[in-house]
C-alpha cells in the first residue's frame, strides 16, 4: 500500500504535499508542490480565512499560507498583508504598516498586545488528523451578531392563504352546525321521551289511585257477592225539584254505595203510591206539596225500605245556577224543546235534538223540566236524570270545591242535611261519574202506583237494598178526589167524610169548573164501591159510571157545583 507521505517512495520523492484545508464533510484537502516551486512548509492556520490554499467558497483567488501560529506568540517574518478572518462576518482587518499579521482570535475579538493568552478551548490538529467538526452556531457561538443579510425569507401568496383558510373555516362551521343539529334532536327525542314517561307513570298512577286499573279496580266486583246486598254500604239524599215558574215537581234518590263503588240516580215517577201520616195513601208529588220534606222523606223509607239521610230541595233557579257554576254540560238530547219565551210559533227551539248538545243553565232546566203533548211523567224524568248525571260529571270532586260550590248556590238545606253534608256527598258522586262508575234507573211503577216484588226488585233491592211494601190493595179502596166545584173547602170536607167512611182518599188537584158531580169506576170489581163513595158524599147513584180513573186509584171522584157538604 502506497503512502503517499513516504517521501522514499518510488515516483514521489520529489513530489511533496501540503494541506490547504478541509472540505464541506470536514475531509482534509491537499495539493502537489512542484519541485522547483517547493517552499519550506508553512504552519496551518485553519481559521485564516484568506489564508486558505483552498477557498471552499469559491472567492476564486488563492493567497500565499502564512505559517501557523496557534498560540498567537508573535512574528514569523516579513508576509504581505494578509487580512485577518472573520468568521460571522463582521469585516476584514488590515494589519498596519506592513507588519506582520494579527493573532487570529476564534471570537472574534483583536488581540491587544503582542502575547495573546491561550484559549482552552483551542487545540492544535495534526494534518493527518479530520477536521473539526463545525458545531451549531447557537450553541459554539452565543454571541454572535446576526445580521438581516444573513437569512433568506420565504413570503407566500396572501390570496391562496385567505382561500385556504376560509375554506377550512366553512368546512369547520358546516360540520359544527350538523354535530350541533344532531345533538339538539338527541336532545329533543330524550326530552319526549322523559316526557311520555312521566306521564305514563302519572297516569297509571292516578288509576292505581282511583282504584280503577284493570284487575285492580274496584268498579270490577260490582258483582261480588262476598258482601250480601242488605249488608253494603249506601247513602242515598232524596232530591226535589220544584218548576217554580209552571208548577209541579221531580224527585229522585242519589245513591252511593260505598261497598260497590257504584253511584246511581234512582227515578221515582209521581204517581208512585205512599201511606200518609193518618194512614191514608196518597201519591209522590202530593206528598211532596202536603207533607213536606221530613213527611216524604220517611213515606219513602217506609214504601221503599230504605234510609234516607237528608232532602236537597232544588228549585230550578238554583239548577240553572248549579250548571253555569260547573261550565255548561253536554247532553244526548231526545227531542225538540221549544222556547217558552218566543212570540211565534215558528221560532227556532230553544233545545235541538242530537247528540251531545251543550246546555247552559237556562236550557238545561228548560230540557229538564220539558214534557212533550201526550207523552207520560217518565219521559220528563228522564230528561231530569241525564241532566243530573251531566252535571255530576262536570262538578268537581273535591270535597272542599264542591261545598264551596253549594255554598255559592245560597240554598236553605233542610235539616239534618248541612251545606258540608251535601257538598262532599255530591264530590264522591263526581268522582264515580267521572270514572263512569255512575248509572240512572227508573223505579218500575205500576198503573196504580204500588210496586211488584218482581219488577222492582232489580232497583229496590240491588240498588236501594231495601224491599218494596206498598199500601195493601185490600187495606181500603183508594178514591181520587178532584175539585172542579169553585170552593176550595170542599176538597178538605170530602176528605174527612171519605177518611171517616174507611177510604183512602187521594187528592186529584182541582180542574175547571163543573156544574154536576162525578163518581167514576174502570174495574167491575169496583163497581159497588163507586157506588159506596156516592153515597158517603151525599150524590145520588146516578152520579156513577164506568170510565177511566187515576193509575193509583179504585175510584175517581170529580166534585162539581151540586156537591154540597153539608148534605154528607
């Protein structure tokens, strides 16, 4: 292996080579002296910018190598001016007056005497060795001064950044609306959700309440015979309605069985038979203008067997009162009532027949209180009973509201019954009619105002819990009297004749005046007792004939101008 530093070796002992200085990889680089132009070998200086044989940056002019001085110790002879280097490009130093060439100082700085200190950091480097190798600027050389010149800046379209950044803008915002528009309908779906929730428990709750879920309700055991029918628990208020403007009156029994959880309207038709005080029998609605409420109240009891805890007396303004209080009331009406207070025949009725027809207060007494040319007592009751049960569905059912409710109407309550008796009686009567545990019955009565045993037991028994016991037929004949004399007395003085001659006497109300008496009979069987009351009034036989007489009654009586008391 050749060493091209042999000076003995063959073809290069006359070559000689020197180091001019290192490559940009830090490689040191050397050049041939020519024999006749060999010097004497120069120190290395490699940090003398212009004394590079070598010029790594192409400046294109080679300076003679002045000899190397590491430590700066002084002169080695006469040299040309050589500037000195200036690695961060401050400037270039001229040495003056020719002398020799300044100490070369690695930062920078000029020496100020002729011995230059020695630098630590500063080593010495044989030719055959590498390079050093250049460390970064900040970390050998914190102190340098950079200047403007020395860096290159890179400027950018201002109009591609604008695009691009309103680009990502739009996409940005676009894709925060649509997570903003997902997350308000998650929102939304869960709030329905809770919402639906909450009022599906609130709902079975009310019903868990009510004691009306399926399986549960109490509505259910209607039928149960667990508990015998005489045995449950009712209370039952006897309610009169009086027509103050065309006279006569309604009554019904408002029933709660609290056993059953059952509210029931029980009509109760006028001609239905009682026994009087004295022991006559006389009808409903007499009772109810002769007797009063208490004598009523037990005639009932006893017909009926029953136990009525109170009378609510309800005339037809307080009706119409009642049902402006709870907010009008909807209605399956049966027929046309016309209005009483029209001036033509042909005006439009004031209640149309249909279905669920609203009522104020004022049509709802006028479709109660209505019976229609040649229809019977019932169908008026009727009428009576769906308007009631309306009204109960709209009253509210709590007990403190519907006493105030009442106490607003201003009625007398008729004792024992007081305003906070009726108001919570009719609140749980609300409640079932709200519930649909609420019904309306007629009272079967027959033509001549007893009840059957048979035909009344499914009202007198199932829903009264008592038993019928109407007036023996056999007890005493029952005439109806009714006074078309003129007199007033005459009525009285035919009742205490018939009283005392074993009758019972019914009071048939007074009519237009006749000029002859009448005694009347339907039945054959009858026949001899018309003929019996003839002559307990003082009329002659030829008074008596067979005709039609009142439903409750064996013989009718109709007294005229000729009857004369005095002559009884």
């Amino acid at each position: 292996m050749n060493d091209r530093y042999d000076a003995g070796s063959a073809g290069y002992e006359a070559d000689q080579y020197e180091l001019v200085g290192y490559d940009e990889y830090g490689q040191p680089v050397y050049r041939q002296v020519p024999p006749q132009q060999q010097q004497p070998q120069q120190q290395y200086d490699p940090y003398a910018q212009q004394g590079y044989g070598y010029d790594p940056y192409a400046t294109g002019r080679q300076q003679p190598v002045p000899p190397y001085d590491p430590y700066g110790s002084g002169d080695t002879g006469q040299q040309p001016t050589t500037p000195a280097y200036d690695p961060y490009g401050t400037g270039t130093h001229q040495q003056h007056g020719g002398g020799p060439s300044a100490p070369y100082d690695p930062y920078g700085r000029t020496a100020t005497s002729g011995q230059q200190q020695r630098v630590a950091e500063q080593t010495a480097y044989i030719p055959q060795q590498a390079g050093p190798v250049e460390e970064p600027v900040a970390q050998g050389r914190g102190d340098a001064d950079y200047h403007t010149e020395q860096f290159a800046f890179v400027e950018e379209p201002d109009q591609d950044s604008e695009d691009v950044i309103d680009w990502l803008k739009f996409t940005e915002n676009r894709t925060e609306r649509r997570e903003e528009a997902r997350r308000r309908a998650r929102a939304r779906v869960i709030a329905l959700v809770v919402v639906l929730a909450i009022a599906a428990a609130g709902g079975v709750g009310y019903l868990w309440y009510a004691g009306k879920l399926p399986g549960l309700s109490a509505s259910d055991d209607k039928t149960d015979t667990a508990t015998p029918v005489g045995a449950q628990k009712r209370d039952v208020i006897v309610v009169h309605l009086h027509n103050t403007k065309s006279g006569g009156t309604s009554t019904a029994l408002l029933v709660d069985n609290a056993t059953t959880q059952q509210g029931t309207t029980v009509l109760m038709p006028n001609s239905l038979a009682l026994s009087g005080d004295d022991g006559s029998t006389t009808t409903l609605a007499k009772s109810v203008d002769d007797d009063g409420s208490s004598g009523t109240r037990d005639a009932i009891d006893t017909v009926l067997g029953t136990e009525i805890q109170g009378t609510w007396r309800l005339d037809t303004p307080y009706l119409q009162n009642l049902v402006d209080l709870v907010g009008n009331i909807e209605v399956d009406t049966d027929a046309d009532v016309p209005d009483p207070d029209a001036k033509s025949k042909g005006a439009a009725p004031l209640v149309r027949k249909g279905k669920a027809q609203t009522l104020s207060g004022k049509t709802a007494v006028a479709y109660a209180t209505y019976q229609g040319s040649g229809e019977a007592q019932n169908a008026q009751l009727e009428r009576f009973g769906q308007v009631m049960q309306a009204v109960l569905r709209k009253l509210t059912s709590d007990t403190q509201g519907a006493t105030t409710t009442v106490q607003t109407l201003g009625m007398i309550i008729e004792p024992p019954l007081t305003d906070k008796d009726l108001g919570a009686f009719l609140a749980k009567l609300a409640d079932l009619a709200k519930g649909g545990d609420y019904k309306t019955a007629m009272l079967p009565v027959q033509t001549d105002g007893t009840l059957s045993a048979q035909a009344s037991a499914s009202v007198v028994k199932d829903v009264l819990g008592g038993t019928a016991k109407s007036p023996s037929k056999d007890a005493a004949v029952r005439v109806s009297v009714r006074n078309a004399s003129g007199v007033k007395d005459n009525t009285n003085a035919a009742r205490v004749v018939l009283l005392n001659g074993g009758f019972t006497f019914l009071e048939g109300g007074t009519g237009s005046t006749a000029a002859t008496s009448e005694v009347v009979y339907a039945d054959a069987a009858d026949k001899d007792h018309a003929t019996e009351v003839a002559k307990t009034l003082g009329l002659s036989s030829g008074a008596v004939s067979k005709g039609e007489v009142a439903g409750n009654a064996n013989v009718s009586v109709v007294l005229g101008q000729d009857y004369k008391p005095s002559s009884s």
